[in-house]
C-alpha cells in the first residue's frame, strides 16, 4: 500500500495566531503610527526636559523680554564661563525662554492625561461592573451618573478646583469626576448585553460566584472598548488642563505648563504672537496625536470598524 503524498501548504495561506494578526493590522494603521509616533515624540520631550530645555524655564531676566524668536544672548553658566544662547521660541514678558517652558509643559500635560484616562478607566470600570449586573443598584447609580453629565465638564471642573487648593492634584481630580460617568455608562451597556449571553447564563446556573462571574466573563468583554475610551478621555483632560490654567484656576502660574504660557501671553497676542503661538501648536498636536491613536484603535479593535 503506497502512501499518499502530503501537500503542503504555502507559506501565504497558512494563517497567522490572531493576536498576531491584529498586531500586524494594528501597526499597518496610519493614524497609530501618526498618532503614536507624535505621543512618542512628546512623552521623551517631557521626560528629557532637562536635557531639551538648556535653561531654567522659571529664570526672569527682565533685559531679555518679548524677544522674538530665533534671538542670540550670552549665558554665563554656574562655573563661570560664559556661552552663546539662541531663544528658538522668543522669550515672554518677563524674560523666560519660551522654547524651556514649552518643553517643561510637556511633562504636566502627559502626566495629567495618563493619569486622569488610568483614573477614570479605573473606577468608572468598578462603578459600571456593579450597575450592570446588580439590577437593583442599576437606577440608583446611573441617575447619579446622569445628574454628573447634566453638568458641563469645564464648569464641573472649575467648580471643583475652586473647592480645593489650586494644583496638580486638584487639576486631576477635577478632571476626574465629569470623565466617570461617561466610563460608567460605556461599561454599563456592555454588561447588560453580555450578561444576557448563554455562556453567562450557564456559569450563573452552575453556581459560579459573582465575583468570578465577573472576572472571567465580563471583565475581558470591556477591555477592547476601554482601551479607546481611555485615549479620548487622555485628549480630553490634556485640552481641559490647558484650559483651566489659561483661565487662571488650574496649575499655579510659577509652574511651566501649556496653559499657562498661553494665558501669561494673551495680553501682547498682537504684538508677539509667539508666546501663544508654540504652546498652542503643541497642545494641538498632542490632542490631535492622541485623538488619532484613539481613532486607529477603535478601527482595529472593534470588530464592526474592522469589517468596514
């Protein structure tokens, strides 16, 4: 009896694990490698700050001020000696090198909107799990959520800060809480599909603890979803930090941010547009950067996108 021969497959038609396959689709996307690339950019912009920005972004030099951009001076450094130094950026009304303080303002613009989307992912997710699968806490919760959302983010916000000391940690909380109901609810819709499930179901009739329930069914139902909400809600808490310090309620002025560049600038807008046009442009494309990666997420990870 002669063995039949094996035919093998070609190298092409032998599918690829899926987690590959979407790592392959994800890093094909335009918008991720724009977008990704550009948070790259801005993330080692703040994190080499003292490295980028060659001079105290806080140091006042009343001689230098309103200069425009591309302007050379001499430094004299700690030890002394003396070096030529070019304001790439022009200097502001009291004489601080712009270009420092935009690369310094990196630093608090990234911190707070990693912080806030890890925040509100966080316990909008905990919040969500609960009102979608405890029926008789479902109303209690979500009219509490839709009395926060009643309220406008930016005057939530304000109102908050107000209630605390202005800093950084009152900045994110304040950012914090108009961002949770939107996670709440998010969390909430896909619950109350997913427990309708007949997988979900038959673990429910086999005794399987809630908790359990929940981790192991439920839980990896929402990953996908979060994952692009938290960038929306990044861009979003860069965009409302800036606008909380341009409006004088947010971060201390003593401290570099983007923010707080444009509003020290504002009053000479006309005469030395410098001083809000830098800070503008990178805050602009950090939350374009993000909302592009946010976008190329969602196209990706969400079977219906990706279909289209």
């Amino acid at each position: 009896m002669s063995a039949e021969p094996v035919i093998l497959a070609p190298a092409e038609a032998i599918a690829a694990p899926p987690r590959f396959g979407a790592w392959r689709k994800l890093l094909r996307h335009p918008g991720v490698l724009i977008g990704g690339g550009l948070i790259l950019f801005m993330t080692l912009m703040g994190i080499l700050a003292p490295v980028l920005g060659t001079i105290n972004p806080a140091e006042i030099n009343p001689t230098f001020r309103n200069r425009v951009p591309g302007m050379e001076r001499t430094i004299r450094a700690d030890d002394g000696s003396t070096r030529p130094y070019k304001h790439l950026m022009g200097t502001d009304s009291l004489g601080r090198d712009v270009y420092s303080r935009v690369v310094y303002g990196a630093r608090v613009s990234i911190l707070v909107g990693v912080t806030v989307a890890t925040i509100s992912v966080a316990i909008g997710l905990l919040i969500g799990l609960v009102a979608g699968y405890v029926r008789w806490l479902d109303g209690i919760i979500m009219r509490f959520m839709d009395g926060l959302m009643a309220i406008p983010a930016i005057l939530l916000a304000i109102a908050l800060v107000s209630l605390f000391r202005a800093g950084l940690f009152s900045v994110i909380v304040a950012i914090v809480v108009p961002e949770i109901p939107r996670v709440v609810r998010l969390v909430r819709s896909i619950v109350l599909s997913v427990r309708e499930e007949p997988y979900v179901e038959a673990a429910i009739m086999a005794g399987t603890p809630t908790p359990a329930l929940l981790v192991r069914h439920v839980l990896p139902n929402t990953v996908a979803p979060l994952i692009v909400q938290g960038t929306f809600i990044c861009a979003s808490a860069i965009l409302v930090e800036a606008i909380l310090s341009f409006l004088g309620v947010g971060i201390p002025p003593e401290t570099p941010t983007w923010g707080n560049i444009m509003a020290e600038g504002r009053s000479l807008f006309r005469v030395y547009p410098h001083n809000i046009l830098f800070p503008g442009v990178f805050l602009a494309l950090t939350v374009l950067a993000v909302n592009m990666l946010g976008d190329g997420l969602r196209d990706t990870l969400d079977p219906k996108m990706a279909k289209r």
